[in-house]
C-alpha cells in the first residue's frame, strides 16, 4: 500500500511540475491572456502572394472576450530573409477612421507561426466586429512576406492585468474557466500539453508493466510522440522546451534501460527529415528538427557514458 502510494505522487508531482512548465512555455498565450482562434472565413481580401505594391489582406472579424489586444497571424516567410515592411491598420466596423496604424520590420517573422499584431487593449470589445488591412510600404516580390490562410492560421488575444483578475473574482472564476476550456478544447493545445506529461506517463507505465519489451515499446511510442509534436507542432514555443523534452528523453531512456543506439537512430531519422521538411516549405519544422539533432546527441552521449561504466563495472 506503502509503494503504491508513493509511486501514486511521484505520477501527481510529474504531471503538476510538467503542467507548469507547459504553461511557462507556451508562448501563444500567456497566463494572464485568452486566445481564441477564427477558423471561419475571415479574409475579404487574401493572397497567397508576398504582401508588395498594390497586393494587401483585408479582413472582419468578432471579437470573442472583452480587453482584444492583439490579431495574430501565420506568417509565409518564402523561405528567405525578408527586409522590408508593412504596416497593419485596425478600426471598429463602420468608423471611418483607422484607430490603430503600426508600421513593422519584417525581418524577425518566423515562418509557419502566428505573429501579434498588437496594440493597447480595447476594453468592451466583446461581441463587437472589427475591420484590419495590412499594406506594405517598401516591399517587393521576392522582397516581402506572405500570409497563410486555414486551420489555426487566425487568433484574437484578449489581454488582463493583474490587479483586474485578482480584484474582481467574478472575472477571475469567468477568465479561468475560459482558460481551461481554451486548453482542453484545442486539439493544438492538446497535443502540446500532452508533452510535458510524458514523463509522468513513462514513471506510471515503469511502475505498472514489467514485461521489458512491451514497456520498451511503450516509451519508444512516447519517444516519438514527443518528438513528432516538437517538430511539426505550429505553434510559439519558449526555447526552454527543448530542454524540457531532453531531460524527459534520458529518463525515458533511464527507465526503460534503452540502449543509446536508440537516441543514434533518432536523431539520423531527424537528420533524414530535415531535407524533406525544407522541400515542403515547413523551414519551422526544419529548424525544430536541427535543435532535436543536437540534443538526441547529448542524450546518446549520457547513455553511452552509462553502458561504458556498467561494462566496467
């Protein structure tokens, strides 16, 4: 009873600590902002042509919660270093006048992720409609970005302080209860949690399986899915995930007693998808699949430190 209680924390310490580092990690949305995503038809005028001389995007959209503070978009870098820039243009639905204009540099867009377009939160923005245009300046075409138009490639960020949360509690239980509806009803956000619980999943199954070879299996398939989600998943990461899914491969590893040739394989199979990745126009998951080259190398070298001292020992 002893045992199995303990091993029933150690599961609960796993999975709350990877929870929290979830939520510092993921850069959509911060702990104090709502994000919700527009997958219906937005765009009343779109391209998949770089944004340059007399090609804009225009668009209508609702916004969701009160506080609207950002339109964040995928951005089409074309693969290449781009130069110049745009300007994005906001207004309420039937004023005349824009009521935000920012002109933006676009060589930090990131391919394959949404960018915010931001500006001093509207308060008392919910349920109404907004119009937005983006423009260029400067740019041409085979000097300007793009954007990407479909599932997840459109988002509205509602911005809370603080002090607003803490000193109202009927907007705290409403902001919370959004909060968990927004990262449980988003396959996006599914996926992305469920890394940070693979090491509690892995104590769990070391503790409950003991036929090695199935249990070896069943960290192989968490292996792969943790690294498959990192790679391919669209969304902003903080750079201290890769750390995180590192540290939870070695104990993967560690558990199931894996060799290190299984870290080896790994990253060759990541080194044969960069190539592909590139072909396909995913720079992002090519960039993605580099970092997990290097650290897949750390991991096989602590594992190859381990077997050569269990062999001389």
């Amino acid at each position: 009873m002893k045992k199995i209680l303990i091993d029933a924390l150690v599961f609960i310490g796993l999975f709350t600590v990877g929870l929290i580092v979830g939520f510092m990690c993921y850069q959509e949305s911060y702990i104090t902002t709502l994000l919700h995503y527009h997958d219906n038809e937005i765009y009343s005028l779109y391209s998949a042509n770089p944004i340059a001389g007399t090609v804009s995007l225009r668009g209508e959209l609702i916004a969701t919660y009160d506080n609207f503070a950002s339109v964040k978009l995928r951005i089409n870098t074309f693969n290449r270093m781009n130069m110049t820039h745009i300007v994005f243009k906001l207004k309420e639905k039937g004023n005349p006048d824009w009521s935000v204009v920012n002109t933006y540099t676009i060589d930090r867009f990131v391919s394959g992720l949404l960018y915010p377009f931001g500006f001093p939160p509207i308060p008392n923005s919910k349920g109404k409609t907004y119009d937005f245009e983006i423009v260029s300046i400067d740019g041409t075409n085979d000097n300007a970005i793009g954007f990407i138009s479909g599932y997840h490639d459109v988002a509205t960020q509602y911005v809370f302080s603080k002090s607003e949360l803490i000193g109202n509690k009927k907007l705290l239980v409403e902001f919370v209860k959004e909060k968990i509806i927004n990262a449980v009803g988003d396959i996006y956000s599914i996926i992305y949690f469920g890394m940070f619980c693979i090491p509690a999943l892995a104590w769990i199954a070391s503790r409950c399986i003991r036929k090695k070879q199935v249990l070896r299996c069943i960290f192989v398939g968490l292996c792969c899915y943790l690294f498959l989600a990192f790679a391919y998943l669209p969304i902003d990461m903080h750079s201290n995930t890769m750390i995180f899914i590192a540290l939870s491969g070695y104990i993967i590893a560690y558990l199931s007693n894996a060799p290190a040739s299984l870290a080896y394989t790994f990253a060759l199979f990541s080194l044969v998808e960069i190539p592909f990745a590139i072909f396909f126009g995913n720079t992002l998951a090519a960039n993605k699949l580099s970092m997990l080259i290097f650290f897949l190398l750390i991991v096989g070298g602590m594992m190859s430190l381990k077997e050569i001292k269990k062999v001389t020992q």
